[in-house]
C-alpha cells in the first residue's frame, strides 16, 4: 500500500482547535460532529500544513470561510484564527500568540509553528506598493501610508524529518529553518508570496459554494485543457445523464468564458441548465486529475448540491479516482446519508482506505473518535447506530 502523506496530525492553538490528534488516517478520512465542534477548523489546519513556506495561505483560508466580506478587515480575520492570544501590556505589541501543527507521514515535514503579533504603527510605502506590484495602487490604500494603524504578522517556523528530505523535496536543506514572515495592515491588501510547491505539498480546497462560482468552475476546466490532462470525466457525467457527450468552454457573445456540456438533445447547453449535482461533480471531476500524486484534496460539507440518490454514484467515483491517482482525501458531513454513501463507495477489501472521526469540544480540548472503515461498516449497516 502507497503509503499516505498524513498518517498522524496534531493541531493545538488554531481557532478552537485544543490538544486534537488525529492517528491512523485513510486515504478517505471523513470529520463528523456536531455543529462548531472543529470539522471545517480541521480542513483549513490542514490547508495551512500543506504550506509551511507559504503564509498567504491564511489569506486564502480567512477568504473561503468569510467568503461574503462579513469580516472588517483580514486582521481581524486572522485574530480569531489563534485561540491562545492574550493582550499584553506592552503598548505597541496588542496581540502575541501561537498554533501549533504536528504530522507524520511521507511529506517530511514534522512541526510548523506559527506565531502571530499585533501592533500599532506606519505602513511603510515600500510595502504598498509592494502589495499591488504589477497592478494599479487602490486609490483609498495611498490616503493610509503615513497613518498609524493596527497591523499583524505571521511567522512560519517549519521543522523538517532528518531522513528522506532531498528525495521528496530537493534542495530543501539549504532552507531548512529559514522562518517565512507574512506583514498584513487593516485596510491594505497585503503582499502575497507565491506558493512554492516545491517546498509544500499540492493540495486543493473545494467549500459548499465552489460549485456555484464560474471563475472556480472555468479555471479548473483551462487547467485540464491546457495541461493536457484527459480525466474520465464522462463516465461520471454521465451517470447522472446518458445524452452527455462531453464538455466544452465556450462564450456566446465572445465576452466571459463559459461551460457548456455537449448533450444529444439539448445540443450545447450551459452547465448552469443543469442541477446542482451536475456542476459538483463537474467541479470534482476537474480537480483531481489536477492534482499530483501524494496531493490532498479538502472538501467541505461533501453532500452539499447533491442528491441523496446520486450520492453512491458520485462517492464511487471519488475514491476509485482517490486510489488511482494516489490522492488523499478529507471530508466533512452532516449528513447520514452521505456517510452511508461513503462507507459503501469501497469493495471490501478496500474497507481500511476509509476512516471516520467525531469531534467533539470539551473542557480538556477537542475530543476525537476514530472509526475504521470495518467498523463504521459494522455500525452502520449492521447495528444501525448513528456515529455522527
């Protein structure tokens, strides 16, 4: 068996988030729990391990979860990332507090901890500009230089396995406990670093509402066109219709690309025609393919825009393409349904590549329930007990 780039994760210190550890995971892990008991707190611990040099991720995190701008600003944002900040009595120093991430497995690195600060002070114009290189200078972001504002900053601290690191990642020893600082102002976009996959592991976040979103759809499918990549995307398509030929990026009046799906009897249609359901699975079926191997893929509230019949159907899919491409997969759910759906996608020889966890919040920290894939099938199809 291909052995998983997570097999153990510890988190401590990140939103609400206290002392959880997670052993033994699958290939297929899935988080139940009751609502605010850490299963979406637990996919973005995991996006930000995937990146150990790359601290703008947070800023992609804090945007999936306040997608809609509730927020007032991305200080405030990552604030409540950290469970641990206390005010200290140091005027210029607001906010100091740390995370902690522990993890086992073939992606050698072994402990990230990441610091947070806040302060009181000038952004320098360097710094602005530096956050729009390329691209216009917000005309309100000029009127802050020289104005005294709350800021923040990240600090990533990776450790890294002592065997096996040129192999997986080369060169990485050069860089080996180079700490990456991440500066971010209230009101001002702040600088991004380029993700560097050579020094991270590749991973893809999809949330309840990725499906929904044309520019999320529209990248995934140039991805594949242009990397040259040809999943088996009908023979999920077309469980759900037997008329679908294949699919296509188009634009009617030559203004914002689209995609259409080529059907028998509709002839081209829009894939916003189509269910929810449809525009999932096109979104899943345009992602993994996208991934390298050894990849983790991280989705949210998994059942969301599918229906309870198609659910077997697409979960088939998802695994066999999980196992194929060596991709490890982790999950949340609400629903009964979709665990059932999920426990059902693998043969019985391949039981073990699906794990469930429950979580739950209590005074000593996140408590954690693991079921393997054996028993989560005895339970649920033999005993009928509800494991959410």
């Amino acid at each position: 068996m291909t052995k998983l780039s997570f097999t153990k994760v510890e988190v401590d210190g990140f939103r609400g988030l206290r002392s959880l550890k997670l052993d033994d995971l699958g290939r297929v892990n899935i988080f139940v729990g009751d609502n605010n008991s850490g299963k979406t707190s637990v996919l973005e611990a995991l996006s930000i391990l995937c990146q150990p040099y790359n601290p703008s991720e947070w800023l992609s995190m804090i945007r999936r979860r306040d997608f809609g701008g509730l927020d007032e600003n991305h200080v405030q944002s990552l604030h409540w990332c950290f469970t641990q900040a206390t005010t200290l009595e140091d005027p210029e120093t607001l906010i100091d507090a740390v995370c902690e991430f522990k993890c086992q497995g073939s992606f050698p690195l072994r402990e990230l901890r990441v610091n947070y600060s806040e302060f009181s002070g000038e952004p320098n114009p360097d710094e602005v500009r530096r956050s729009y290189s390329g691209s216009r200078l917000h005309r309100s972001n000029a009127s802050l230089v020289g104005r005294i504002m709350r800021g923040a900053e990240l600090v990533h601290v990776p450790v890294w396995s002592e065997a096996g690191e040129s192999n997986y990642l080369p060169g990485l020893p050069a860089v080996k406990e180079s700490p990456v600082t991440l500066r971010v102002w209230e009101g001002i976009y702040p600088l991004r670093y380029k993700r560097s996959n050579s020094l991270g592991l590749d991973s893809e976040t999809l949330t309840p509402y990725s499906y929904q979103i044309n520019r999320t759809q529209v990248r995934s499918q140039s991805k594949l066109i242009f990397q040259d990549v040809t999943p088996s995307m009908l023979e999920l398509l077309q469980d759900f219709d037997v008329d679908i030929d294949g699919i296509a990026m188009a634009s009617f009046y030559g203004d914002r690309p689209a995609i259409y799906i080529k059907h028998r009897k509709l002839g081209m249609a829009p894939l916003s025609v189509f269910g929810d359901a449809m525009r999932r699975s096109v979104l899943l079926a345009a992602t993994l393919p996208l991934l390298k191997a050894g990849s983790i893929l991280l989705i949210d509230e998994v059942e969301v825009g599918i229906h309870v019949t198609a659910l077997g159907k697409v979960f088939k899919w998802l695994t066999k393409a999980a196992r194929e491409l060596n991709i490890q997969i982790f999950v949340t759910t609400h629903s009964l349904e979709a665990l059932d759906a999920l426990i059902s996608a693998s043969t019985k020889q391949e039981k073990d590549d699906i794990v469930a966890f429950h979580l739950s919040q209590t005074t000593e920290g996140t408590q954690c329930k693991r079921f393997s894939g054996d028993l989560l099938h005895r339970l649920r199809f033999e005993r009928g007990l509800d494991v959410r």
